[in-house]
C-alpha cells in the first residue's frame, strides 16, 4: 500500500527522494488562496483582503460568509474576516473620520497581493508546511475619492497566515507621511459556528465592555460571555491580549483566539431583527451559525508618529 494524501496537492521532485506534496498556491479571479499539504486551505478576496473561506483538513468550513455576500467589489464583504481600518463604525465627532463610511476603507478597496512565503518541513510527512500570504495597501493606490476622505499617507501590509493548527492574520500599519495621523484597526472575524444558543465565550470575565446596544453604556462582564438576543459589545478584556477568547459550543471549544497588540474584543451577533433588515445576509437565521469575534484597537486612537508603525495580529485555533 502506498500512501497518499487525502487532499490534492502539488507534487514536487527532488533527485533521489519520491514526490513530496506542497503547499499549493493559486491566484485568479481577483483571489488568493493557498492549500496546504495536509488539506487546510485558505481563500482571500482581493477586494478587501477579505477572508472568505478557512477550511480544515477535512473540508470544514470554519468561518461564516453569507449567501448573499457580494464578493464582486460592489460591497464590503457579509462574512468572512474583513478588515476595519481607519475607522471602527462612524465616528462623526472625530474631524479626520468623520467623512469615511462605516468601518473605513480598507474592506471597500482593492488590495495588492505582494505574494507568499511558504515554509515546508524537511521530513518526509510535511505534516508541518504553512504558508503567508502577504497583502499591500497604500495611500498610493487608494481611489482618489477615498484619499480625498482621509488625506494621509499610509501603507499597510495585511498577512494571512495558514497552519495546519490554525490561522493569523495581521497587520502593519505605517504613517509615511509627514504629520500624525489617528487611526483604529479590527479583525472583523465571522466565526462559523453549529448553534449559537450552545455557544459561550469565555477569556472576557470581569472585563469592561462598551455595550452598544444598551445605550453604549459601559458595563462590566460578571461571568462567561452567553448570546441570547441581539449583541454588540466592545470589550477591553481584563485578563490583557496574550489570554485566549475561547469559543465553546456545548462545553468543547470551537475556537481559541489569542491576540497580538490588539487590546479590545468586540463579540456581535445581530440575532432576529437586525438580521431581517441586512439585505446581504442570508439565510435570514445564519445569525444561529455565527458570531463575531473581532479582534482589534477601537477604544480610542491609535496616533502614529511620521514614520511609526502599528502592529497588531490574531491567531485563531480550534
Ligand atoms: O454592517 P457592518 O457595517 O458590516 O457592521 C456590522 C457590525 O460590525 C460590528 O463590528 C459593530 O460593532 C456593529 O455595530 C455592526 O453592526
């Protein structure tokens, strides 16, 4: 008997050793996605350097995407893990966003794929190969419109970064330009999850969090985090941004996110009516099969200095 693996995988052939699987890489049609030798595969929009499909070795899906998102640029993407940069939400009392759409720009433009780097194991398994996509943003490519709305010289490079133990995604923010500019950044990650009246997240307690639906009244987290009804919290866990936020679902953990300089969670479901009034998201009780769990640094600014950069990162297992 020989063994294969169970997933289709680019051969490569050394001189005196058999074919080894590799990491395989394809980008067309406006998208990136790679698979690793072990079956794993990611998939990234152009548009947005959106994520819109994590899968494990088995071909399970791992994030949520709705069957109504545009994956055409028309809109920013309903599922997935789009980026939110410069601005979290709307913020009308803040001069340098006050004109940009909700969530900023960074979902709504096209990114470069800057290309890949691909480290595979020496032994013969290769149960070890990962791959990093690598995306560019910049003042320079931006629409003229959109530079028109936030005048700041920038360039952003966004890693995708594919495991057989999980997925990161990080950014690195730079000012290029010669004045300070204010910004805020978030991993708006759409986990897939099988019922979410099963679900708890944990890693939040005795945190402090913003509750948006509730008057954006600050409150504080008395025990594990349960959704049943519509949810929009901004939290500055307590336990700082090394700690895991665990998704479990009927007491076993689904997903374990541990950030990197990314000091808030904001955890949203839009349950029933918020739903309904989405046209982008179907079916109409998808808000069952997911949650939000974004990463990110939106409780006030992040100032960077002529030449500073911003660094932040998720690395989300299960
Ligand atoms: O509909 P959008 O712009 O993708 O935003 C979805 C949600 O994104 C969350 O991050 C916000 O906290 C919510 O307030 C918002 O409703």
């Amino acid at each position: 008997m020989v063994d294969r693996p169970n997933k289709p995988a680019a051969l490569a052939s050394t001189p005196g050793l058999p074919p080894q699987p590799q990491v395989h890489i394809s980008h067309a049609n406006s998208r990136v996605s790679a698979v690793l030798p072990t079956g794993e595969s990611v998939e990234v929009l152009l548009f947005g350097a959106t994520v819109i499909s994590w899968k494990d070795r088995a071909g399970n899906e791992k994030l949520w995407v709705s069957d109504a998102a545009k994956l055409d640029g028309s809109k920013a993407v309903r599922g997935g893990i789009p980026l939110v940069f410069p601005v979290f939400g709307t913020a009308p009392d803040h001069a340098a966003t006050s004109k940009l759409p909700q969530h900023g720009f960074a979902r709504n433009s096209k990114w470069e794929f800057l290309g890949k780097s691909s480290s595979e194991s020496a032994s013969s398994s290769h149960s070890d190969a990962s791959v990093k996509l690598d995306f560019g943003l910049s003042s320079a490519t931006l629409d003229e419109k959109t530079r028109e709305l936030w005048p700041y010289n920038f360039s952003a490079i966004y890693s995708v970064t594919l495991t057989p133990d999980g997925l990161s995604t990080g950014i690195v923010i730079t000012n290029d330009g010669k004045e300070p500019l204010e910004c805020q950044v978030l991993l708006h990650t759409y986990l897939r999850i099988n019922d979410i009246t099963k679900v708890q997240v944990t890693g939040l307690e005795d945190s402090e969090y913003i509750d948006k639906v509730d008057g954006a009244q600050t409150k504080s987290q008395p025990g594990v985090v349960a959704i049943t009804g519509e949810t929009d919290r901004v939290y500055t866990p307590a336990k700082g941004p090394s700690s895991p936020v665990v998704v479990t679902e009927g007491g076993e953990t689904a997903f374990s996110v541990v950030r990197d300089n990314l000091k808030d969670v904001v955890v949203w479901n839009p349950w029933t009516e918020k739903a309904a009034g989405m046209g982008d998201f179907e079916p109409k009780d998808g808000f069952k099969n997911m949650i939000c769990v974004e990463a990110g640094s939106v409780r006030g600014w992040t100032s960077l200095e002529t030449g500073d950069a911003f660094e932040g990162a998720q690395t989300i297992s299960y």
